[in-house]
C-alpha cells in the first residue's frame, strides 16, 4: 500500500509528459507536414506552367514576333514619315501644311526639321512662323548660298577671302533687299545673321565669328 | 514502474518525431528546388520564343526594308494626295505640293479624277 500511494502521483506526471510529448510530436509533424505539401504545391503549380508554357511555345512565339513586328513597323513607318515631313519641307510646305497632310503631331514635324538644320523664326508679336535653312554650293573657291525663308528661295554668291576674312557671301543691301529677295526688310537682319551664324559654324571657326557690312556677311576666322 | 525505460521510450518517440520532420524536410526542399527550377526552365522556353520571335521579326523589315520604305511612303503619299484632293486642289497644285508625278496622280486618284 505505501508503495502503491508513491507509484501513483509519478504515474500522473508520466502519463502527463507523455501527453505532452505526443503533443509536441503531433505540433512538429503537422508543421513539418504542412510545409511539405506548401512545397509540393508549389512544384505541382510550376510544373504545371513550365508543362502549358511548352505546349503553347508555338502560340506564344507567334504572339511575340506579332508585337516584334508591330514595333518595328511603327519604326519604320516614323522613319519613313520624317523622311516625307523632311522632303515635303523642302518642298515649301509649312511645318502645319505637313503636319496636317501626314497626320503627325507639329512637333514631331519641327523636330525633324530642326534636326536638319531647319531653323524656325517666330515673329515676336504678329504670331508668324517661319522656316529657314540653306544649302552651299560649291565651285571650288567660290559658289552659292541658296537661302531658303519659307516659300522664298534666293542665291547669294561666295568666294574665298583672305587674311582673317575667310569667306565673302555678296547679300544685297539693304535698299536692293525687298526687290532682290522677296523678303521684308524687316528681316533682312534674321536672314543674314541666320546664313552669317551657320556658314560660320560650318567653317568650324564658331558661330560667332562672322561681320555683316553693308553689302555683305564675311566669315572670320 | 521502470523509470528508464519510460525515459527511454518518450526519447525515442520524440527521436522517431524529429526524423520524420527531417525526412519531410528534405522532401520539401527537393520539392522547393524542383519548382524553382521548373520555373527557371519556364523563364528560358520564354526567352527562347522571345528571342526566336524578335530574330523572325527583324529577319524580315531587314530583308525587306526597302520595299516596305517604299510602300509606306506610298501610302502616306496617296493619303496626303486624297486629301489635297478633296479640299479641291488641282492635279498640278498636288504634283507640286507633294512632289510626285501625274503617274502617281493617276494611280491613286484616278477615280476621283474620273468624277471630279
């Protein structure tokens, strides 16, 4: 009897431990267990993918070189519409006219004007816009300046000079302007600072190295 | 009661627990290293289809590139003809704005010609 009434409160504390043991076994397989198949959903679910991503590889790739396709068109089809803007620009057309005709925002239109050494002048005030650019031609040591001021085309002649004076460009003065050119008086300054400005910068001596005398634009260097 | 015995016993249950969490462990890591590479191989079929389809893609506006110049310009040419064409300017006036020929003219406005 004394034995058995020293038996029984350990026989409570053991059946206790035990309990609590399986409950701590039980608590550990479950999250082990859990975490197992979180895993192996994981891979059932990728394995799916990768197995519907080869099977509509064909699909897909017809997909892709659909989009590829599109984006180079809309390439090209802007290179060739600034390659238009720029050809109907040296047309005489304004930069609007092309804008409107193309169906292209002004903006793009000027940019690729500008691009191409298109210069454009806004009157201050009256809200006019126009474009200027020129080419050179040349004979050797002399040629033409041919101006363009929107749908006014007119030739100035150039040579060599000598000294500091590199380049002569014959303008007419300021009397002969309107009737030699076409152009306002008004901006007979704009268009000789425009030619003296980029004939300069293209001598590669600086824009600014230029002198406007009555008759003509000398280039300095 | 033996003692030792239950120690012994409430040991092993818990070493026999601690083994199949580790058992189960490892198989969720193969499993984990087996989705990640499934979808590594998914990101690479992906890239090839992308690459195949871009190389296609170029393949082609580089063989035909000047063609496809010509027909675009063409077409915004024809467009902006129509258009003059409609605010009432002449063949002539066209030719000029635009810089194309009568058979350009002819080809794209013909009908319009016709009635006008």
């Amino acid at each position: 009897m004394h034995m058995k009434k020293t038996d029984d409160p350990y026989a409570s504390i053991i059946a206790q431990m035990r309990a609590e043991n399986q409950k701590v076994i039980e608590k550990l397989l479950k999250t082990a267990r859990n975490e197992r198949d979180k895993a192996a959903a994981k891979r059932a679910a990728a394995e799916a993918e990768l197995s519907e991503t080869k099977q509509n590889a064909e699909t897909l790739t017809a997909g892709l070189t659909q989009k590829h396709h599109a984006r180079l068109e809309k390439e090209l089809r802007k290179k060739v519409a600034g390659d238009l803007a720029l050809d109907l620009l040296y047309l005489k057309n304004s930069v609007s006219e092309v804008a409107a005709l193309l169906d292209l925002p002004e903006s793009f239109v000027m940019g690729i004007a500008e691009n191409a050494g298109i210069v454009r002048h806004e009157t201050t005030g009256a809200g006019a816009v126009s474009l200027m650019w020129l080419e050179i031609e040349s004979m050797g040591r002399s040629g033409n300046i041919i101006f363009h001021w929107d749908k006014i085309t007119c030739k100035f002649w150039w040579e060599f000079g000598a000294g500091d004076a590199l380049t002569f460009i014959d303008v007419p003065g300021a009397e002969q302007w309107e009737t030699a050119t076409g152009i306002p008086l008004e901006r007979r300054d704009i268009a000789l600072h425009f030619i003296g400005k980029k004939v300069a910068a293209g001598q590669g001596f600086g824009a600014e190295k230029y002198r406007l005398d009555s008759n003509a634009i000398v280039i300095l260097r | 009661m033996d003692i030792q015995k239950i120690a012994l016993d409430l040991q092993n249950d818990m070493q026999a627990a601690i083994a199949a969490a580790e058992k189960l462990g490892e198989l969720s890591k193969a499993d984990t290293e087996a989705a990640a590479d499934a979808l590594i191989e998914k990101a690479d079929v992906i890239r090839r289809c992308e690459n195949h389809a871009r190389d296609t893609a170029e393949d082609f506006f580089s063989k035909n590139s000047a063609e496809l110049k010509i027909k675009y310009r063409e077409e915004m040419l024809a467009g902006a003809a129509q258009k003059l064409f409609k605010s009432g300017k002449s063949a002539t006036d066209i030719a000029s704005i635009l810089g194309v020929d009568a058979a350009f003219l002819e080809k794209h406005l013909k009908s319009g010609f016709q009635n006008h």
